[in-house]
C-alpha cells in the first residue's frame, strides 16, 4: 500500500469539500520546477534545447520555455517517462482521446485530477442550475469506454453528490434509446434533469423524444454540452424543442480535452456577452478576429494558464502527465474580465452577472475546415444555414463537408446532410440556406469563390447512415478527398 498516495488523495478531498483558495501566480513557475524535477521527458526535453530549469526564474524566463504538441512530447517519449518519477501506476485511470486529429492518444490521470475538473463542474451544475438545493437527476450522454468524455464526466459529477449536492448520476452513455427508456421512469423524482453530452446527438435525443410523445417540459432540462461549436441559433432551437426556460442559464458548454480535462465553461455572463456578438459579425471581428462566432468561457487562472502563440492557445496545467506551454490545435484568443466588461459597456450592454474570471474564446481547429477556392469554409457557417426556419425539422443538425472534383477536374462544395428521422428535406432550398449564411458570415467566401459556384451541393442521407452518420462515434464535419 502506497501511504503518501492516501496522503494525497485526503488532501485532494479535503481542498474540495472546503471553499476554493485563491492561488499565487506563481504557481505555473512552481509547476515547471516540479515538473523538470520528477518527469523523465519533460527533463530530458529541457536538456536536449539547452535549457537549465535554474535559469527559468520570472514569466518572461518561463515564456521561453519549448512549446509542447503531441508529436514532438507525447509521441517522442514512453508513456512512463511523461509522468512523475516515471511511474505509470501511481495513476488509476486511463482515458484515451477521440482522435479527432489522427491516432487516438492515452492519457493517463488521478483522482486528484478528477477533483480539480470538477470544480467546473460545480460552476456550472452548482453555481448556474443551483443543483446544490435542487435534487437533479444527471443523464451522461457522453460515449462510455476508454474515451473521456462518458467516465470522467460521472467521477465528476458523483464528486459533486459527495460534496453533499442532491445529485444523482445515470450514465445510458450515446444509447439512445436507453436513455429515452430511463427517462420517464426517473424524471418525476427529481426537480430538474440535466442531459450531458456532445451537441449533434443530445439534439437528436430531444428530437426523437419529441417524437415518441416526450413531455421534455415537465423534466425541466437543461443542457451540459461539450466538444464542438455551435450557434445561438442552435441553442434558441433545442430550448425551443426542449421546454428549456432561458437558454442563457440553462445550457452550458464546456471547454473540455482528454489532454487536460475541462479547461474552461460558459457562465451566464459568457454566453450573453457571445449572443450579442452572434447578433454583430462586424463587432465580433474587431474583438475576435474574425467574423465567425466562437465558443466564449470563463477559465479559472488558479489552474490553467493560457498564452496564445500564432493564433492558436496554448495552456500549462498539472495532471497525469503534467503539460507545460502544450499547444492545442485550437484556434483563439484570451481576453480579461475587465476588458470583456468595457467592451460591452461601450457597446451599450448589460451582460448577466458572473464570475470575475478571465475568459479565453476558440474557433475550433483549423483541421475541421475545407478550402474551397481559397476560402476556408468552417463548419460554424454551414450549421446556420441548416438552423433556418422551415429546414432544421427536416434536418438533424449533422453534415459532413466536401471539396471534390468532377471528371473536368472542376471543383465544387459538397455538403453531405442527415435528415430528421420521418422527414423530408429540400436539398435546394437547404443549398440555398447555406449559400446565403456563408455569404452574410464568411468574407473570405463571399470574396474569393466566383459567384456561378457558390451554391453547394447538397446530398441528402437518411438518419443514421452507416458510412457518413454511423451510430456510436464522435462525429466528424469534414473530410478531405
């Protein structure tokens, strides 16, 4: 039995169950230390770019440092050496990535990681659904298994019913028609009943709830979602479908990776700030950069450390394997509170309140787009155009994204739609819909892409089909011939 592992589980506990400190600064300095300290790679990765961890004394010293990614860390280096005195079993859990990006990745982690995401959690469950006084039924719609969205999110949450919220956590995992069976049976014991799980297929679960009869009113849903972008459109029309009060307070979207855990969440006061911007693509260009709307959240600086670095982040955060300067795919930006705060009220707007947290905002990653003429067209714009009135019955909100050629070698946009279940979708007036949104949203489309070839090819797909929709897998926006 490993005693000094008891020690740090206690402690782990003990911070949670008491209220947050506040933590110096300098703990992104004192995590280097400790890491050049006890991790193999990290130490040897210093030493092979002529690095003395003694001379990394201030923030400008530690900016200086390597950038980490998985091809040149995790890749380079045996999983043992990446974490702390090279020992792979002083941790208990494994998740592995959804491998989005190529080759799923093995991530491995402790409890006292677990502890630290669920402080996100609890701001967002907590602090936003009050289901700290309100007995709520949590539904993990998250695939189950070795990825990490299922199993981590129930440790969190169960950590929250330790906590002594009155939360109780079923996990049918992405199987729908369990989790539409356990439902009716479980709702009317609780006051609230939040679903957790990636966008496309929580919507699917509230439309074929709709469908089969489901009274989601009455289970007084709010939504706990992660892994993608979306619009507020988007969240206009599922509150819509799912009886949710205020889509301002009740849905949230979580910033989440298997490299690190949760890394930052939508707060009330985030998503009013990004439904004024969605209303504003011009504003939303002179604050983010670009026309297209971002996921906007508010992160905790106690425990993760963002830069950003040629327009993408760039995060220090302890764990499993600890990260130091690791770079993310994710393109974006980090903006301070008070900064967030002054633009609104230069622009005449009151916000909803919120926590006094630093906010960081992402665009997804650059992977999932398709250039077309040039221009890159991002999965954001397409979902507009199918949220339109009179085509998102028809449609489930899923697509997959194509530049292909014909025989004459010419070009055209291809986008592969699943419909609704029992419906019956217009493919011209769907063209026409996301023709239209990626003109009024995307300058570089409506600029660059010659007008004769600016409407899509829309292909139609019933639900579920195997090679472009199948069942039981993350969803991918694109694909590239």
């Amino acid at each position: 039995m490993d005693s000094s592992r008891q020690a740090r589980v206690r402690q782990a506990f003990d911070d949670f169950f008491a209220s947050a400190e506040p933590r110096s600064p300098s703990w992104v300095l004192e995590l280097f230390r400790r890491t050049a300290e006890t991790v193999p790679a990290y130490r040897d990765l210093l030493r092979h770019n002529g690095i003395d961890p003694a001379t990394i004394r201030t923030f400008e010293d530690f900016q200086r440092l390597p950038l980490l990614d998985k091809a040149n860390y995790h890749e380079r280096y045996p999983l043992p050496e990446l974490c702390r005195d090279g020992d792979l079993s002083a941790l208990d859990m494994i998740a592995v990535s959804s491998g989005s990006s190529g080759r799923p990745t093995i991530w491995p982690r402790s409890l006292e990681d677990e502890l630290q995401v669920a402080r996100r959690f609890e701001q967002v469950l907590v602090d936003g659904f009050h289901a700290g006084e309100r007995k709520t039924l949590a539904v993990v719609c998250f695939p189950l298994g070795t990825w990490v969205g299922g199993l981590f999110t129930q440790a969190c949450v169960r950590h929250l019913a330790a906590k002594g919220c009155p939360i109780t956590v079923v996990a049918p995992g992405n199987n729908k028609a369990e989790i539409l069976r356990v439902l009716p049976e479980l709702a009317p014991h609780f006051e609230q009943v939040v679903l957790l799980g990636y966008p496309p297929f929580v919507k699917d679960v509230v439309d074929t709830g709709l469908a089969e009869g489901v009274d989601w009113p009455a289970y007084r849903i709010k939504l706990v979602l992660a892994g993608e972008v979306f619009s507020e459109q988007w969240r206009d029309l599922v509150s819509q479908r799912a009886g949710i009060a205020d889509p301002v307070t009740d849905i949230a979207s979580l910033y989440g990776t298997a490299d690190s855990g949760v890394l930052g969440n939508e707060t009330a006061l985030s998503v009013g700030v990004r439904r004024f911007f969605a209303e504003r693509p011009e504003k939303a260009r002179e604050v983010f950069g670009d026309s297209r709307l971002p996921t906007l959240v508010q992160y905790d600086p106690a425990s993760r450390f963002f830069e950003v670095h040629d327009g993408t982040l760039v995060f220090t955060a302890d764990g499993g394997i600890p990260l130091i300067r690791y770079r993310i795919a994710d393109e974006g930006g980090v903006l301070e509170h008070a900064e967030v705060l002054e633009l609104c009220a230069r622009a005449g707007v009151t916000p909803p309140p919120g926590p006094e947290l630093p906010f960081v905002f992402l665009f997804g990653r650059s992977l999932f787009t398709v250039s077309f003429f040039g221009a890159n067209v991002y999965p954001e714009n397409v979902t507009v155009g199918l949220e339109q009135p009179g085509i998102s019955d028809t449609v489930t909100g899923k697509f997959v994204i194509e530049s292909v050629e014909d025989e004459d070698r010419n070009r055209s946009l291809r986008i592969t739609v699943e419909t609704a279940p029992g419906a019956v979708a217009d493919s011209a007036v769907i063209a026409e819909a996301i023709r239209d949104q990626l003109l009024r949203l995307n300058s570089e489309f409506a600029h660059y892409v010659p007008a004769p070839r600016q409407l899509p090819e829309v292909v139609l797909r019933p639900h579920g089909d195997p090679e472009f929709f199948p069942a039981g897998v993350k969803h991918r926006y694109t694909r590239r011939s």
